[in-house]
C-alpha cells in the first residue's frame, strides 16, 4: 500500500550506517537539446548535445530487510509504496519508475529510499539523475556486475515504459560520468567525448536559478518530435541551426573564448523559441531581462522549458550583479560547482 509521508530522510539520515549509498549529479545543457532523441538526430549528420554536469545530486539508499518485502520512499514526494513482490508494487500505481527499476533489477528484501538536491520539474535532469543512482544502487545490491554503457540502456528503457514515449540520450551521461562533455550522434551510436577547458573558468561564468515554476513537463519533446517525423520544414531546420550551434559552441568552449559560447548560447535560445514557443513563459522572459541589463551576455532555459531552471552566462566581474537582479526578479538561486564525478555507490554497514 502507497501512503504520503509526514517527514522525509535528511541528509543527516545518510550517515547512518547503511548497506549501500548511491547518488549521481544533475545537469545544465549548454547546447543540442531534443536532437538526442532517436531517431532524431539519424537526419542531421553531425549531430551532438554538449552539457555539463553540476553537484546537485539525486541521493539512493538501500537499506535490508528481513521480511522479503519491497518498501520504496520518495523524500521529494512525500509518497512510499510497499508490497509483498513486485506486482503489489506495480498495482499499486505508486512511484512507477522507482518501482519499475526495482522489478528490472529483481529487487527483494530492501528499503530503497531517494532524495534529490534538485526543485521539482526543474529542467537540470533530476529525474535522470535519480535514475542512474538507483540503477547503480540497485546493480550493487544485486551483486550484478554491470558495464556504465547497461545500466544507462536500462535507466533509459525503464524511462521509456513508464513516460510511453521516446526518452533522449544525453541527460543520462552526466549523471552516469560527471564532467563537461559533447556527445556526438550518428549511425553508428553514441560516443562521449570529455571537453578538454577549464570548467573552473566556465563554472565563474555562470549564475543558475529556478524560476519558481516547475516546468511543464513533456510540453514540447514529444510534439516536435511527431512534427519532424511527419516532415515539417520549418521544424527540420530549427534542428539544423541546433546541430549548428552546437558544433560552433563546442569550438568556442575549447578555444576558452568566452564571449563566443555566450553569442552561441544566445542563438540557441533563439533557436529552442523558433522550435517551440511555448519553451518561455513571461516570468522567464522578464527574469532574462532583468539578467541582460544586469550584465549577463546570453541566458536560455534547462531542459525543455516551459518554467524550470534559467541560466545566465556573463562575466567573472558581473555574475554578483545578475545574481542580485534575477533574485530581485523572484527567482532562487542554486549554488553548484561543475561536477568532475559522476555515478558514486559505496557499501556501508547494515543495521
């Protein structure tokens, strides 16, 4: 049976003796979004995504259990689901990923308990970031020796069953790997290339902050999607420009030419508005404004918009500046650091 939860784990509870502790970092995408979702990027040769993973973290653990039941909490939430097997769980309707990855894995005998340092409906891959920390958590568990490159298929395919559609590829990687990355497209699969800059200097640049509005979730993927498949001209050049974007985007990161990945970032704001206009809100264009005249260079939205997470690129001597003004706007600020680590699991001791 599913109930809400008056209090949730804190992150003092993970330093109570466990069996096993997992977590993994959220993201902001710099450039390339949507174009990951297969088929996608297959009609537009060069396609890639480069992002870069932040220390916001999805938080797992599992705790044994010795009745053979499945217990699964939500601190985020505020939602548990327990049950005998795994079809309890899945009637139940509760937590449907969570429960769907636990099935995956076989899960028995376990608390599984998450947490997340992210909003809700955030756009900085939450989700996925949780994701890959249960996966991870749970192949441990199992004893199942897993390669990184499985686990993100089931992370992924789960994904997929649950939401019933398509899922893109990128999001998954950051958490999986940590760091700042391209991810090139094409038919033979996916490769992940590291970006060789100072994530330091990129990381001075940048001012993140929640809107105040979760975003709406899948309000755009699935519908361009279906537009391009069905050949709309307009939507299959916006992607073009992205592809674009992307490439010379990474080519101004690598240079360290800050002022150009902030003119490239202004076009792929420019661009993901052309692609669907619903991917801004007032309150988004004014806290944008409000950046802008504080000295930010370029700013676009995380993930697929529609509220969520903004960020800001603008200089070293100007980013207190914005900070003040986006917070003067109503919006939270997130304090992060670029993320060199991704998916971290360790055992601890079983109560």
């Amino acid at each position: 049976m599913s109930r809400r939860l008056e209090r949730g784990i804190s992150d003092d509870d993970y330093n109570l003796p466990v069996h096993i502790l997992a977590s993994a970092p959220t993201r902001i995408d710099l450039a390339g979004g949507t174009i990951d979702i297969w088929p996608l990027y297959l009609f537009h040769a060069g396609a890639q995504t480069l992002n870069a993973a932040i220390s916001l973290r999805a938080r797992v653990q599992i705790e044994p259990r010795a009745d053979g039941r499945i217990r699964i909490v939500s601190n985020d939430t505020r939602c548990e689901v327990e049950g005998d097997n795994h079809d309890a769980l899945a009637a139940d309707g509760t937590l449907p990923l969570l429960c769907g990855l636990a099935h995956a894995f076989g899960a028995r005998g376990m608390t599984l308990t998450t947490t997340s340092q992210s909003p809700a409906g955030a756009g900085i891959a939450g989700s996925s970031a949780l994701n890959v920390a249960v996966c991870g958590a749970l192949a441990r568990w199992a004893q199942k020796p897993t390669s990184p490159e499985a686990l993100l298929q089931i992370a992924m395919n789960v994904e997929a069953q649950v939401i019933k559609v398509p899922t893109g590829l990128q999001d998954y990687r950051p958490a999986m790997y940590g760091g700042v990355a391209a991810l090139e497209l094409g038919v033979e699969g996916l490769t992940r290339v590291p970006l060789d800059i100072d994530a330091r200097e990129l990381e001075r640049r940048i001012v993140l902050c929640y809107t105040g509005e979760p975003r709406a979730s899948g309000t755009n993927n699935w519908e361009i999607m279906k537009r391009h498949i069905d050949g709309d001209r307009g939507v299959f050049d916006c992607f073009e420009r992205i592809r674009d974007t992307a490439a010379a985007m990474r080519t101004a990161l690598e240079r360290g030419d800050w002022d150009g990945t902030a003119r490239h970032l202004a076009t792929e704001w420019d661009n993901r508005k052309r692609l669907a206009p619903r991917v801004t809100t007032p309150a988004i264009e004014s806290l944008i404004t409000r950046a802008r005249a504080a000295g930010a260079l370029a700013a676009k939205v995380c993930g697929a918009g529609g509220g969520g997470c903004l960020f800001c690129l603008a200089p070293p001597d100007r980013t207190a500046a914005v900070r003040q003004a986006l917070a003067a706007g109503g919006a939270r600020l997130l304090d992060f650091h670029i993320e060199p680590n991704g998916l971290e699991v360790e055992n601890g001791r079983a109560r």
